[in-house]
C-alpha cells in the first residue's frame, strides 16, 4: 500500500480520527483533511501547554519551598473548587474534539460498496466502530470524573480539618521598632537624635504568626480526636521553627508531668495557680467541667493550649491533634518508615492493637525499616524503657514522617491521606496559612532538629516555680532570636 492510500485508509477511520483527538483535540480533524477546524480546536490545548511552558523556562530553578508554596495555594478551598470546575470543563472539551473528530472522518468515508443489511460486514464494522468511540469517551469520563472526586474529597478534607477563615482576617504584622534606648534621668533634656530620611523599601507581606520570627506549634497524639471526651493526650510536644533561617527545635512535654502552671483565665481554679493532675488528663477534665473552663466544645484543646504557653513561655500559632490509632494507616500508606534506632527496644508486655492480651516486642538498635504496627509499637511502648524514652522515640518518628513526606509522595498517595486525615486529624490553624507554612516546612531539614525533653534529672516530674522559669529558659535559647528590627523576615 503506497503513502498515499495509506492515508486515504486512515482518514476513512473514524476511530482512528477519534483516537488522534483523544491525545492531541483537533489532531484528529486535521489528520481527516480539516486542518483548520482541527486549529481552531486545538487552540485551548496549545494555550494552556505554552503557558506550561513559560512557566517552567522562566522558574527553573524553583525550589522545593517554592513548590511547597504553590501546593499550598492549590489546596485552598476557593482555588480546589475552581481546579475542579476546569477538570469538568477539559471532560467536555476533550469528549467534544474526540466526537467531532470522529463525526469528520465518518463523514468523509466512502459508503460500503456492498451492502449487508444490520447484520452483514458493513454493519458488523459500523458497531465495532461505535464501540471504539464509546471505549475512548469512557476512559475520558473515568479519568476526568476521578480527578473531580479526589479533588472534592480533597476540598471535604481542607474544610473539615482546617480552620475556615472567619471573614476579617488579621491584618499584616508592621516591622516592630528598634528596642527603646535607657530612660533619661529627670531633669536631662535628651539631645534628639536626627531623623534619617527613609528610604522606600518594597516589603513582602507575611502571616501575622510570623511577627516575632518564631513559628511556635503544638503536636498532640491522642487516642480519639477533639470533640470525644475521653482524648488522652498521650503525645505533647512543642514544635519551634526560626522562620529566617528554617532552624527547628523539638520539645518533648511528658504526659506525667505534675504542676504545670495554667493560664489566667483558670489559674484560679487549683491553689497552685496550676494544674495538680499529670498534664494528660487535663483535657479530660476540662470537658468534665464546662463550668470552670470556657471554650464550649472546644475547652479541652483551649486548656491544654494555655497549660503548654504558660509553661513553656511561648505564644502557639497553632495545634495539630491526631489519632494515634489511625498512625498506622499512615505509615502503611507512606511504605513504611526508615528510623535509625539508636537504643533496642524490649516489651515482654506491649498490648495488642485489638487490647486482647500482650506480646513481646523486641526491636533491635540499627536502621530500621517498620510498617505502621510496628512503628506505633516503637513510638508507644513504655515497659522496656520509661515515658522518658518513649517521648525520645516519639521525636524520632515524626521525623522519619517529615524525611518521608515530599511532595511527591503526598501527591501520588493523595487519595489514601485524604481519607486518613479527614478520620483522624484537627486543626486550629486557619487554611489561609497554608502557603506558608508549607514553605516553610519544606525549609526545615529534619537532620539539624535540636530535640530536647523535659525530662529528669534536668526537670522533674513534680513541678515547682522555680522549674517553670527554667523551662522558659531553654525554649527561649535553643534557637538564635531574630534582630527587633526584622521580626517577620520570611525569605523565600
């Protein structure tokens, strides 16, 4: 068969025709001899990939905090409903392109030079043919319609975890001024000093939690999610990020920790103007007496928080509470967790998850590659060891999570995390913030992490006033404070 028959057989194809358009819309019409309805088709497609284009040649460099950036903006709940309406928009528009093409080829092909009837060759290659058009609409109509379900189960997920913006957001922070210089003795006229002429310096604008230049979040692990009254907050630690040089520190508050002061709004409560329980049963009690603590449902997070800021000396930007019982659906979706056990871990009584008995754990010191059950036992077990070991361990789990959780392994196990994070995760931190905050994640590196834990014989576990000063102290000297003058440096 010469070139040109072939050609002339293939533009008697309408499946052929319809295929084209099904990767390129518009190849398909000009391969059928419409090369400018197949243009004019083509157009939208050919836009969309030029500006593609554009913005990989003019961002090559982009780096992994920028691309954290843009993942951030992306899964704003305003801009997931728009990506889900153009999802819908490229399902038409691609089933269009693939039916006109189809509908340009057919029109073109010769009829059959003998007729069949329904039921001869002319008819058997017409059905045959129909059914290849239906094939490709199908797998249109599966591809586009799954990515409009994960990405609306992606927008269920955003708005139920995170906090929605209430409609008048804080506005942005202005640089605070330079530390105020002695105060002049009575009766001294101090000599003013000059006043520079400023110079006009275009400022970026950043998040209000950045105003003083420290990222300050609380991670709590429980076996229920807020709202459930009986949340034990087995897992407290306090996570500190230096915004300008992507520094973090880890503390570890154990959860037996007695006398942790409380805020003013209940340090009343108690003559110790503190909590004289172990600290993880705070949240139980504040849900058990509604009148002594405000917060209406949320109460046993809000008591919790200011116990954690009056202790530590710092002001949370935000908390994250997850189910420790859904950690292990989490792991397993990841593949698993990479740990470096620097101690072996034995537990000749460790619970089975179902809380059936015991069995004996062992898990020797080295690289370690564990599954979600084993990676829970790792970070739960206490027998072998103390709380003080676990809090340990329980550090070096969330950051084999963080060493795990690049961007596209998120993307390529979305649907899996949506569904665990709507299960077992809540947030008070607001979806704006978003953007930012993964920026600034994606600056972390998890190998520099100061850890450190309020743990004997440094602190005790019967806290007094004394202890609580020093607690401030190291919170506040574990990590360089930025200069007065540029507490909201947020370098990209």
């Amino acid at each position: 068969m010469t070139a040109s028959e072939l050609v002339s057989a293939s533009q008697r194809s309408p499946v052929l025709a319809a295929l084209l358009s099904f990767f390129l819309p518009g190849l398909g019409q000009a391969w059928a001899g419409r090369v400018r309805r197949g243009l004019v088709l083509a157009i939208p497609f050919l836009a969309v990939v030029g500006a593609g284009v554009v913005y990989l040649l003019t961002n090559r460099a982009l780096s992994t905090a920028a691309l954290a950036h843009l993942l951030g903006e992306l899964i704003q709940p305003s801009a997931i409903l728009g990506l889900i309406g153009l999802d819908l928009g490229l399902l038409a528009y691609r089933a269009v392109a693939v039916v006109d093409a189809y509908r340009v080829a057919h029109g073109d092909r010769p009829a059959p030079a003998t007729a069949t009837g329904s039921g001869g060759t002319g008819g058997a290659a017409r059905y045959a043919s129909l059914l290849g058009l239906a094939v490709l609409l199908a797998v249109i109509t599966a591809t586009h319609g799954y990515l409009a379900v994960v990405g609306y189960r992606t927008y269920d997920l955003v708005v139920t975890v995170f906090q929605p913006p209430d409609g008048t957001p804080e506005p942005w922070p202005t640089p605070l001024p330079a530390t105020p210089g002695p105060t002049p003795a009575p009766g001294d006229t101090p000599t003013p000093a000059p006043t520079p002429s400023p110079t006009p310096r275009p400022q970026k604008a950043v998040p209000a939690w950045a105003r003083d230049g420290r990222l300050q979040l609380l991670v709590v692990g429980g076996d229920a999610g807020p709202g459930r009254w009986g949340l034990r907050t087995d897992t407290m630690i306090l996570v500190s990020v230096d915004i300008g040089t992507g520094r973090a520190a880890m503390f570890g508050i154990p959860r037996n920790l007695l006398n942790v002061p409380l805020p003013a709004e209940t340090a009343d409560l108690f003559p110790c103007r503190c909590f004289p329980e172990m600290l993880n049963a705070l949240y139980t009690y504040a849900m058990g007496h509604p009148d002594q603590f405000p917060g209406g449902e949320d109460r046993g997070i809000r008591a919790l928080q200011g116990a954690v800021e009056k202790l530590m000396g710092v002001r949370l930007d935000g908390t994250i509470v997850g189910d420790l019982n859904a950690f292990v659906r989490l792991v397993d979706a990841l593949g698993g967790l990479d740990i470096d056990v620097p101690h072996a871990v034995y537990d000749a009584y460790y619970p089975r998850e179902n809380g059936l008995g015991h069995i004996e754990l062992y898990i020797p010191a080295g690289k370690q590659h564990m599954n979600g059950s084993r990676a829970l036992a790792y970070a739960r077990s206490r027998h072998g060891d103390s709380d003080y070991g676990r809090m340990e361990r329980q550090q070096l789990v969330l950051l084999a999570l963080r060493r795990q959780m690049d961007l596209g392994t998120l993307l390529s196990k979305l649907p899996d995390l949506i569904e665990i994070g709507k299960e077992s995760l809540w947030t008070d931190i607001d979806v704006r913030d978003l953007p930012a905050l993964l920026e600034l994640a994606a600056r972390v590196d998890p190998e520099l992490v100061y850890q450190a834990g309020l743990t004997p014989p440094e602190f005790p576990e019967f806290l007094q006033k004394k202890d609580w000063a020093r607690v401030r102290a190291l919170v506040r000297d574990a990590l360089p404070w930025p200069e007065p003058q540029h507490p909201w440096t947020f370098p990209r």
